[in-house]
C-alpha cells in the first residue's frame, strides 16, 4: 500500500533522529509516516540494528520505513559539527542514549536550545530523571521491575511479554510529547524537551492493577491464575488438538453462547442465573464447558460464534498474519524493502501504524534507507562542497 493522496499532516517537518534499538525508532517512525523528514544519524559502521539476529532480525525494516539515513562520526570532531549543523535545521530532534552522552558532542538539548529556542527535543529514556535514571534498562528489565513480568507469567514464573511493548508504547508517547509541544510552539514560538521513558511506560501499562488492589485491597493476580470478571473467557482445547479463544461477557451473550451450542440444560440451570453466579461457581461451569466444546472443530466454532456476534478467536502464530484476510482486504500491510542480509533487497509485507486519517492508511512513501543512502545530498544541503565532503569522509567524520 502506498502513501494516501494529498498532504500528509506533518509535511515540512523536519526531525533528525540520534536513536537505535527499538524505542527511539518507533517515535521516528511514527512522525515519518505522518509525513515528516526523518533523517536517521547512523554511526560509520551503521546502525547495529540493520545485523542482529534471532528475535531483533525485523527491527531495522519494522522502525526505520520513511526515513534518510546519514553517517555520521559524532566522535570525531568534525563529525559532530556536522551534526549540530544537521540539527540546526530541525524542528525536532530525537535521541535515546544513555544520559550525558548527547552532551559530551554538544547535541544536548541545553546546547542546542540556546541558538535554537524553537526546537522541539525529545529525549528517550530508559528513567525519568530520578534515583534510577542512571540505570541500563531494557525492556525486559523494566517488565521485570514494573510488574509486567509478574502479571503475565504463571505465578512464581514471571514471563515477559510477547513483543517490545514498553520499547513500542515508549516511543509512541514520545511522539505523542512532539506532536503536543508542535501545538503550543505554534502559540508560544518556543521549543521544549519531552522526555519518555521505558519504566514509567511499564507503571502506566499496570496502573490498573495497582487501583485495583487500591479499591479492593487485594492483590492482582497473574493473569494466568486471576478470577475473571466474566465466567467464559478462556482458550479451549477442542477436536483435533485445535486451541481457540471463547467468551461471553453478558448474560445476554450467555443465552446466546447456549443457544447456539444447543446447552439449553445450561440455560435453563438456575445456579447460572447471571455473571456473578457464573463465576463463582466457575470451578464446576469450565470444566463440563470443556467436554461439551471438545466435539466442536475450531473452524465450526468460529462460524457459529462469528454468526452470532460472540467473541472469540483462534491462536494465531506472527507469521500466520502475512495472510489474514482482514489485513489484506484493508491495507494493514505495506510491503518494504529489506536493506541488509542474505535477503537484501528484497521485500516482506510489514504491519502499518494502527489507525486511518482521512479514511486512509498511513503508508510506506520511502523505503528503509541502505547505510548512509542520503548522507552526499544531505551534507549538500548544508552548504558543503564535493571537496568538504571528500575531506570529511578522509577522516572518516562521515561515511
């Protein structure tokens, strides 16, 4: 799928991006595919992302769509005058290192701002400032110390979960910081730093487990082991060994799910005569559930349920989703290029940001950036010659 017709609504915004891994990228993308200029700084030997394996092998291709990419040495000298030369130019300027390191190449956003009062700084972090923003943190280790771990492993196996959500969700509220300190520049004509981080992400994410022991005073359990607020909500193994998702989360869904199923004897049953009752009596309710769902195939499951407006789902695998038909019938995937690899050059279908504008997706206008693709034009565009260039790529300031 292509970019939507017409203006996108960040066109003319410039960021430039100091940002590797997950979290920094994912605040980029999201103000590129908005429409935004994102130029991506890469150090000499490219961003370490473009070659990690195992479950980082997607990270470069997923984060770095509608981007410019320019090699930049910032320890070198020269190299970080081109930098804050590069940043001159900027409404926005991103980075997720770790504290003090943008200030040791004068790219802070205290040295920035003092010629650049407009500029808009978003600084992406494992901590807010505080007694722990001096830590290395991942997103493992925040799910871990944030109670995420906990909440989604059986209890006394705290299991992070299944994809970079505090990396993802970090990154994303950063933008959502820009896109807010866009506005009031708008008013006031002054830039500012927003700053995200990925623990404070993680409380956010489980702040409704800690009101809910708040109000009742008891605990959250991990989700595997909590009492359901609904007595059918669950995965049932079915004919053939199958999985799928099943629920009814009304006594109007209730009387349906039995209709359909033929459990009229389940209906009837007055010691399930609403949710609550349901669920207390939920140890003798699930397992005779079982037996009964057990004669159904998943597929004939999903037709009745479907049918009759009920939840349910079956287990999908990630790589199953390149052939969803919902997917392909709305555009919920774009193809782009992969630039690094045995498969460089070639081009998988990836996931689009979640939402329509205008009745459109926001899609793919730039395909991820090979290592340093723009960095001549861009180094061009700051008034250096072919010559300053040559001399700087001599000294390996630039690549």
């Amino acid at each position: 799928m292509n970019a939507p017709a017409g203006k996108l609504p960040l066109e003319g915004l410039r960021v430039v991006e100091f940002t590797h891994m997950v979290m920094g990228p994912t605040c980029g993308m999201v103000l590129a595919d908005m429409g935004a200029e994102v130029i991506k700084v890469e150090p000499i030997e490219g961003d370490r992302t473009r070659h990690l394996l195992g479950s980082g092998a997607g990270f470069f291709p997923m984060f770095n769509r509608n981007k410019k990419s320019i090699q930049i040495n910032l320890q070198s000298p020269e190299g970080a005058e081109v930098a804050r030369r590069l940043c001159a130019t900027a409404d926005v300027v991103a980075e997720n290192f770790k504290p003090g390191t943008m200030a040791k190449y004068g790219l802070d956003y205290a040295s920035l701002s003092v010629k650049h009062p407009q500029l808009i700084y978003a600084s992406l972090k494992g901590f807010l400032p505080g007694p722990y923003e001096h830590r290395t943190a991942l997103d493992e280790v925040v799910q871990m110390m944030g109670g995420l771990a906990y909440m989604t492993g059986r209890p006394g196996d705290p299991l992070r979960a299944g994809t970079s959500v505090n990396d993802i969700m970090g990154g994303m509220f950063g933008a959502i910081g820009v896109l807010g300190a866009l506005i009031q520049r708008g008013i006031t004509g002054r830039g500012q730093e927003i700053q995200s981080a990925l623990f404070e992400n993680n409380v956010f994410l489980v702040g409704q487990h800690m009101l809910q022991y708040a109000i009742t005073g008891k605990a959250a359990e991990p989700m595997p082991n909590r009492i359901s607020a609904w007595a059918v909500y669950d995965v049932f193994t079915v004919k053939n060994g199958e999985q799928i998702f099943l629920a009814a989360v009304s006594d109007a869904q209730w009387a349906t799910f039995c209709d359909v199923l033929g459990f009229a004897d389940l209906k009837a049953d007055p010691r399930y005569f609403d949710n609550n009752a349901r669920v207390s009596l939920r140890a003798e309710l699930m397992p005779d559930l079982r037996r009964r769902l057990a004669a159904f195939t998943a597929a004939e499951l999903s037709v009745i349920f479907e049918k009759a407006g009920l939840p349910f789902a079956p287990i999908v695998k990630p790589e199953e989703l390149f052939h969803d038909p919902h997917l392909q019938a709305t555009g919920g995937l774009a193809d782009v290029r992969l630039t690094d690899g045995p498969k460089a050059g070639q081009s998988a279908p990836a996931a689009l940001l979640p939402f329509t504008m205008g009745g459109q997706r926001l899609g793919v206008r730039h395909q991820p950036p090979r290592q340093g693709e723009n960095t001549d034009a861009l180094l061009n565009s700051l008034g250096l010659s072919p010559l300053d260039i040559e001399r700087l790529r001599a000294s390996r300031a630039v690549a």
